[in-house]
C-alpha cells in the first residue's frame, strides 16, 4: 500500500474532511430512519467541518468540489455552483468540477453554459489519458447530448434564419456528441 500525503495541505484539513465524510454518512443514515433532527445535526456537523477545512485549506480544489457536492445535496444549487467553480479554477484540469458545474446548469434549463462544461470535462478527460474514471466519460457524454437535444429542442420550428443556422451548427454538435458517447461506450466494455 503507498500513501501520498500533499504537503501543502495541513493535516488538520483533512481531518475535518474525514469529520465531514463521517457527518455525511450520519447524514444518510438519518434520513433513512426517519431521524430528522439527527439529520439536521449530522448536515450542520458535515457543512462546519467542510467549511472549517477550507478555511484550512482554501487552495485545495477537492475540498471545494465536496463542499459542492455537499451543497448540492443540500438543495444550496447557488452555492453548490460558487465551490464548483472555485474547484475548477483551482485544478481546471480536473474533470469533477466542470461535471458537476454542468449537471447543475442543465437541470437549471441554461444549456448552453452546461455544454461548455462538458466540453471542458471531456477536455481535461482527454490531457490525462487513461488514467480516469471511464464513468465521468460516460457522464460527460450522455449529458452534452442532453443539453443539445434540449437545445435542439428549444429552437424546433422556429422560421427565423439565424436559429436556423444555430440549429444546424447544434446538429454538428450533436454529431459530435454522438462520436463521444459511442467512444465512451466502446472503451466501456
């Protein structure tokens, strides 16, 4: 077994972390019973220590993603977004952040805001090579041709030539799209 540890994170960061991922799975197991005040603690408990842990630690990206993650579960979707986007211009090498940016802005209706996110995904994706989770992938695709059918959609039997053009750019796009998931799937298998 090799451990990295990251020097520029202190230790008492990752401790809250692990107080949060603890407070997290409290947190679930709360909700499962029926416990709401258990669940209302363990949520408080996770959101301290994740915040206490940035305060820590405001440069490491993965602390802001779980706030992110967190948040989002939370229902906070406009927070959610700011530790989103704070993790990508920290790392924007990372896939995570761009992913979750762009699930939140498709389910919010702004398409197009998500598609450049899943294009950068796909872009960070493909600088690492193999080394990443096929899934994000997988996730990177499906959602891109969501948001374009959505798009798509939107514009469907509008006369004006400038949607016209937009839709059949968007058509090429989604040809595109389409090359993703099925390279996804193939190296899925």
């Amino acid at each position: 077994v090799v451990f990295l540890v990251a020097t520029n994170v202190p230790q008492p960061a990752r401790w809250c972390q692990n107080i949060a991922d603890s407070a997290t799975q409290l947190l679930s197991e709360a909700e499962a019973a029926g416990d709401e005040p258990g669940a209302t603690a363990a949520r408080e408990r996770a959101n301290v220590a994740l915040s206490t842990a940035i305060s820590l630690a405001p440069t490491d990206f993965q602390l802001h993603h779980d706030l992110g993650l967190f948040l989002m579960d939370a229902g906070d979707d406009v927070s959610a977004r700011r530790s989103f986007q704070r993790a990508a211009s920290i790392y924007p090498f990372c896939p995570r952040p761009h992913l979750a940016l762009a699930v939140l802005l498709g389910a919010s209706g702004r398409h197009r805001a998500a598609l450049r996110h899943y294009e950068a995904a796909r872009a960070a994706v493909s600088r690492h090579g193999g080394g990443q989770d096929r899934n994000i992938v997988l996730d990177v695709a499906l959602g891109a041709a969501c948001c374009l059918l959505a798009l798509r959609e939107r514009h469907r039997g509008s006369l004006d030539e400038m949607q016209a053009t937009t839709s059949a750019l968007r058509a090429e796009r989604l040809e595109e799209v389409v090359a993703w998931l099925r390279g996804a799937l193939a190296d899925s298998d």
